[in-house]
C-alpha cells in the first residue's frame, strides 16, 4: 500500500520555566493536533487498523536532550508516529523564578509539523 499525506498540521510549543526542550517539543505537538479534525478517519474506523500513520518534525533548542517516549504520550491517540528532532526553534530571554525549578531565564520555543499519512 502506498501512503498518502492527508494533512501537514503546525504548532508551536513554549516551555517558559525549566528550560525542559521536550516539554516544548509535548506543547507543539498538542498544538498542532488541537487544531484540526478529521471525521473520515474517525467515522471510517482507520485508527484500529493501521491505515494511518504520523510523522512529527520537530524543532528545539537542546534537541539532543528530547525524550522521544514522552513525546508519544502529547499524541491524542496511540498511533504509529516517526519523530524526527533536529536543533532550532528559539530561546527568548523571560524571567527567573527559582519555585519553578528554573535555570535560567531562558524561555525554549519548539515548532512542529504533525504530517498525518492515510
């Protein structure tokens, strides 16, 4: 069976304290799933069946750092996904709050691009 992109969704993710790239990286990914629908699928019943498949492309800083099985865990449903994390996105100065656990006053800024394949 050949695959075919039925959709390329976009999101962006912002970890402002902790300075935590895969806890931007889970905001992206939910922002980019938060933003679209797709009944056929659903009404269909292609999720049980492995007729559908993601791959999510992400941008971070610190991507080394990102813990892919977390990542799993932003998907709304379990679904077959390929994840692929390369060095981007932003850091943007915030502000310092020691009860947060922060480092710094670096704010991690993640995008992504959630391709859904039928």
């Amino acid at each position: 069976m050949a695959w075919h992109r039925l959709l390329v969704a976009m999101g962006m993710g912002v970890d402002q304290h902790g300075q935590d790239p895969t806890r931007a990286c889970q905001k992206a990914i939910k922002d980019a799933m938060h933003r679209v629908c797709i009944p056929s699928l659903v009404e269909g019943d292609m999720f049980g069946n492995n007729d559908v498949k993601l791959t999510v492309d992400l941008a971070v800083p610190g991507a080394a750092t990102v813990d892919i099985e977390k990542l799993r865990q932003a998907l709304p449903l379990k679904m077959d996904a390929e994840f692929m994390v390369q060095e981007g996105g932003m850091k943007a100065k915030g502000v310092v709050m020691e009860e947060l656990e922060d480092k710094s006053d670096d704010m991690y800024i993640a995008v992504a691009a959630v391709t859904v394949w039928v």
